[in-house]
C-alpha cells in the first residue's frame, strides 16, 4: 500500500507541529507541545480481528466498536503507546481488566473489504469527513457537558484498515481526533516535577491507590485534585464537580493519566481535556500529569515521574476551537490526528501449521459470506471418516475431504504402492511406488504434508471376505474385532475397496451397528455410523448410503441375486484391475463427500430421507440428499435415485443380521470358507428355487423390438 502513504503525509500536519520540539524536551516561544500515541496492536487484536471478519461481520464493512487504553509509562524514557489488544474489538465492559494506570480510549474501526475501497478512502474525502463529524460530535459532547459525566468521550479514536486475509497482512491507519486553536496552548510557566510544588508524595501515592482500586476514577482517566487550605488532606474529585468548585478559594490541579515520559510534552490525550477546561472554567490552570503508576506498591525510594504543567487556558482559545454553533469548524483541526498508514504483517508471529489450517478453513467460510449464510461448515468438519481402501478412490475421496476441512480421517488398506498407481492414486509419489511403500502410511503422510493439523492414521489390514478362507480362527478373529472397533469408533465408514466382496463384511458391521449395542462392542448409543459406498464400472459409477437409523435404503448388496464370491482367482490381467475412464474415479469420489456434505447440513442428518420423490421433505442446505447416485461419464449423466433394502439381501436382511448377532465370528468364519450359505440363511435360495421357467423372461441386448 506504499502508493497511499504520500497521499497521508499531509494529513499529519497539526499532529506533528511542535511534536519535534517536544522530542527534543524543548519549548518554543511558550508553546505547549504534546506526545503523539504510538498505535501497538497487539497479535491478539489481528486474530480477532480476522476471526471477526470471517465469522461475523463477512461482507458487511460497517463500523464496529472499538476500545483502546493508553497508560502511564512503567519506566522513564517509554514511548507513549496506544494499546489495541484481542479484547479492544468491543466495548470497555469486554476488558477483564484496565492495565494498571491506564485509561481508555473509544471509538470505531471500519475494515474495508477491497484494496480499492481501502484506497479511496485515503484518496478521496471520506477520511475529512469522519474527523469532521468526529469533532463536530465532540463540540457538542463538551458544550452539553456530556464530557464532564463521561471524559471518556474527550478521547475518541478512529482506524481504518485493509485486512488482507490470504496473506496475514494488514493496512491501518489511525486517527485521534482534537478540537484545537488556530494557536496552540501556551505555558504561563515552565514545567517542572511535582517537588516543586505543594503535592507530595503522599498525595501521589493517594492517586495511586485510587487509580487501582477505583474502576469509575480509572475509567475516566483525569479527575480534579482539591485542598482547601496548604494543612488540609488532598481530595479527588470526579471531573463532574468542576462546574460547582470554587476555582479561587481552593488549590486545584487538574490531574490526568500521562502516557507521555518526555519533561516538556505532555501527552496527546490531554489537548481536548484543555479544551474542556477552558469552556468551563477558563483561566490559567495547573495540570498534573501524572505518571507514577503502581506508586503504592514501588516502596519510599521510588523516583516521582510525573509533572506539572501550567496552561493558560482562555475562553477565547476555546471559542477559536470550538467555532460558533451551527456553523462548520475550521478547516485547519479537521485533519487533525490522522497517522501515516502502516502495515502488519501477521505471518512473522504465527505458527505455519496453524496458518495452514486457517488457510483451509477460510476457502470454506467464504461461503457464508454471501453464498450460503447459513451454511455450519464445522458439520462435517468435525466427523470423523474411516476410508476402507487407499487406492484410487480412497486418495480422491480423502482429497475432497481436505477441501471441506476435515481433519479425522483413518486409512485401512494391505496394499503396498506400485509403479501404476502414483498417476492414478494422487497422495502417492514415484517415490512411493520405488520403495514398494505401504498404502496407508503413504497416503497418512500425504494428508499430513497437504494438511499439517489433520489427525490421520494409516492401519495395515486385510479385510476378510466371502470366498477366501482365512489362514487361522484366531487371526480373522483379531481381524473381525479390530474392524468392527475402527467401524464403531467412526461417523461415516467409506467403503472404497477395488473388488466386491471386499464391502461385505464392512457393509454387515454397519449394518449391524444401527442396532443395539452388542456385549463386546464400542458403539456409543446413538452414534451409529453412516455406511457409504462407492464403486466404479468402465465408464459409469455409483455412489450409494445404506440404511441409518430408521432412514431405511438398500445397502450395496441389495441389488444382488447371487452371494459374493472370490472375483480375484482364475481372471486376467484386465479382470484383475480396475479399468476405467481415468477422470470417472475423481467425478465418483467428489459426489460422494459432496453427498455426506449434504447429509451434514441437513436438520435430520444422516437419518435424512431422500429428497428425489416427488413430494419428499425439504432437501438440505446443499440440496438433495438421495440414497444414490448413478453417474454415466458416456453421455455426463447423473441419476439419484431412492432405494429400499431387499427383504433377501445376502448382507443387511433380518436373517443375515440375526444369524451375525447369534453366532458373531462363527459365522464369519463360515462366511469366509463358502458364501454360498448366505444366498440360504437370507432365503435368496428358496426365492430362486420357487421361480419356473414361466416367470422368466429372457432378454436379448441386441433385441431392437425391446
């Protein structure tokens, strides 16, 4: 933004006259000089700023509240600072404590959305205006005594910023507006240390403690320091009592909190408490600026910093400022208090993981901002997916479910990483496939290289299968636990293996899952996990969610007639591998997170009905929500569809399911040997038996009359 910082110089001018003397620790010509307050925001004040941005205000670049401190300085020689901390976004009543001898400043912060908003702003006459109607309100504040109740008001504050969100970086500038004369204040006397005159430190050390223990007095940030005579106790009094005290039969300072450490140069706050001085109670006046904070507490040796300034303060300086009623001020103190832009860049303090993680979540929240307002990301980011199968679709699927921020993910797989699969399978490398790399591990390293905060695990698994016999009773038992433990421990379980009779058994555990929890088992109640599948034909694919809770669909195996069986042995080359069109598995993998995205959005959850008959209930945030999705990649195509279980289905029908509860690993252990049984327990069988010839009719695919 360095092409907006000559258009500020100019706008510093009455903030910066005298302010070089000041420095110095010089006076000129009688000329009361003020430390300007150095703008520190702190990290925190980003942070929350950028998660204001993104999860409350989005588009709208409205003003919002801030709140600031500035404080006396702990040691001599300190800057005089403008704090911004993570709690200044908001009202005072959001601080849970006013920093010890601080005070506090109040006014708005506006974050444009665009550069070039930003750069208008600075260029065109929109920042003359906000100090205009700035002190315009602060000439009626002072003239209706508003400031005497709440002085907080003489100390208003503007910032104007550019948030630049993607890179961490930030454009400020800020504006602490004052009403002054066409001359400055003068000094009808020298500054000097308060041991030259009647306050001692006992009276500081009164100040002190009030300070401390006196939130309103705190608050304030000045106050009035009464006597009535040189033996009597020194008072503090609220700045409201200045219109009733007696000026000339009292010994009065004017106290206020000095950020200011320089001998000869009060601090910026202290030029609109003048001015309202001067209104009501014009004539020469002593302020102390005081600066010993925590006095009470450093011990009797303690150096006394603060000082004593004598103003003259004169009804005709305070007319010059505050102008005639109803009539605009003049031009020259409207641009008073504007800073030259700076910049902050967030990148240098934050943790690369955690900046990453941000990164990722910002490409979702900028969906609320003006797409979808009502969309709660966190839905699915929060669910955790166990992806069965590490191959092509298990990389495209846990791809997708990056884009979406989810972090949870565990890969089962037995395979290792071969030549052919890096160009297919994109979380492997040529690298992988050399050092005959496993799966799981490869593909858990690839997420966390993409997603440095995501909690990813790799487990090396065989999944049993009908058809293929298990080495040993005690090994498939381990085997069925450790599968149905990774089941229950999930919220969705993909089942992404290349062959069918790989998603039997998963297809079974979450089935089974959906009833009561069995001795044995890790379910929690009412956390059964959603059961989602994807396959893919040549050139065609689907994606299917089986039944969840009374959410009744057909599972995977619902369409079959015939129990699976070993589709590995006695095929070719061609018959081994999945052969498809190269761009159908990503289309696949994307419309099935697509789908759980839907499902997490919409107000039944997974227990959704579908939403593609006619007259089905309302979809989801997202949109439909059908039990499947048919994809045919020849003519881009896609058909959801809504299912119902077959009442013979060899995997979640009540027979199969009730034969699993009764026998457990028995029967998958029978299962395994011969999958022909499932086609009798389910009555698949006796269904097929009791059909004749008379009730088939046979189709001929090159049969142009059908």
């Amino acid at each position: 933004l360095d092409f907006c910082q000559a258009a500020l110089e100019f706008n510093i001018c009455n903030m910066a006259a005298g302010n070089a003397t000041a420095a110095a620790g010089g006076l000129q010509s009688g000329l009361l000089t003020f430390t300007p307050l150095v703008t520190t925001p702190d990290i925190g004040f980003w942070q929350e700023l950028t998660r204001q941005k993104l999860d409350v205000l989005r588009l709208d670049s409205s003003p919002i509240k801030v709140c600031g401190c500035y404080e006396a300085p702990p040691t001599a020689g300190a800057p005089a600072k403008l704090l911004l901390l993570r709690e200044s976004l908001g009202e005072e009543s959001g601080w849970k404590q006013l920093p010890a001898g601080g005070a506090f400043v109040r006014g708005t912060l506006k974050n444009f959305n665009t550069v070039e908003e930003f750069r208008g702003f600075l260029t065109g006459g929109d920042r003359t205006a906000l100090v205009s109607e700035t002190l315009n309100t602060l000439r009626g504040h002072i003239k209706s005594g508003a400031v005497l109740d709440e002085p907080l008001l003489l100390r208003p504050v503007h910032i104007v910023a550019f948030a630049d969100l993607k890179k961490y970086q930030f454009a400020y500038t800020v504006a602490l507006p004052v009403l002054t004369p066409r001359t400055s204040w003068t000094n009808y006397a020298r500054p000097c240390v308060v041991a030259e005159t009647s306050i001692d430190r006992a009276c500081l050390d009164m100040v002190s403690r009030r300070l401390l223990d006196d939130s309103a007095l705190a608050r304030a940030g000045c106050f009035l320091l009464v006597r009535a005579t040189a033996s009597a106790p020194w008072t503090v009094l609220a700045l409201s009592s200045l219109p009733t005290t007696n000026m000339g039969s009292q010994e009065i300072f004017v106290g206020f909190v000095d950020p200011s450490s320089q001998d000869d140069a009060p601090g910026w706050p202290l030029r609109n408490l003048i001015l309202a001085i001067a209104y009501y109670k014009p004539g020469q006046h002593r302020f102390l600026a005081f600066r010993d904070v925590g006095l009470c507490t450093r011990g009797p040796d303690a150096p006394l910093r603060s000082r004593v300034f004598c103003v003259d303060a004169t009804a005709a300086a305070a007319a010059a400022a505050l102008g005639e009623e109803g009539k605009p001020l003049l031009s020259e103190v409207q641009l008073a208090g504007w800073t030259k832009i700076q910049n902050f860049d967030l990148t240098a303090f934050l943790d690369k993981t955690r900046m990453a993680a941000d990164a990722v979540d910002l490409n979702v929240k900028l969906m609320k901002w003006r797409l979808l307002p009502n969309l709660e990301p966190e839905r699915i980011q929060q669910l955790r997916f166990l992806l069965l199968g590490a191959g092509t679709l298990g990389c495209h699927v846990a791809r997708t479910l990056m884009g979406w921020g989810v972090r949870h993910m565990t890969f089962v797989d037995s395979g290792h990483v071969s030549l052919s699969n890096p160009v297919r399978q994109t979380l492997f490398t040529h690298r992988d496939a050399a050092e005959c790399r496993s799966k799981v591990l490869a593909a858990s390293e690839a997420v966390k290289a993409v997603m440095p905060d995501a909690e990813v695990a790799g487990i090396e698994l065989e999944i049993p299968m009908p058809g293929h016999p298990h080495q040993s009773r005690e090994a498939l038992k381990a085997t069925v636990q450790r599968l149905q433990a990774l089941v229950e421990g999930h919220d969705v379980v993909c089942m992404l293996t290349d062959s069918r009779e790989s998603r039997w058994l998963p297809s079974l555990l979450v089935a089974a899952a959906q009833q009561a929890p069995v001795e044995g088992s890790t379910a929690r109640e009412g956390s059964a996990p959603l059961g989602l599948t994807v396959a893919l034909g040549f050139d065609s694919f689907l994606v299917s969610r089986q039944t969840h809770g009374d959410a009744k669909s057909a599972c995977y195996f619902c369409n079959d007639v015939t129990a699976p069986a070993d589709s590995l042995a006695f095929r070719t080359l061609d018959q081994q591998c999945t052969v498809t069109r190269p761009g159908l598995a990503g289309l696949a993998s994307n419309v099935a997170v697509e789908l759980v995205a839907a499902l997490a959005q919409h107000p039944d959850g997974f227990r959704a009905s579908s939403s593609v008959a006619a007259g089905a209930p309302a979809a989801s945030l997202l949109g439909a929500v059908p039990h499947q999705v048919r994809g045919y990649l020849a003519d881009f195509r896609l058909a959801p569809a809504e299912t119902e279980p077959f009442t013979k289905c060899i995997c979640c029908s009540e027979a199969v399911m009730q034969k699993y509860a009764e026998e457990r690993l028995a029967f998958v252990e029978q299962i395994t040997s011969d999958s022909a049984v499932l086609e009798e327990i389910s009555g698949l069988a006796a269904m097929k038996a009791a059909v004749t010839e008379e009730d088939v009719l046979a189709f001929d695919e090159f049969d142009e009359d059908i």
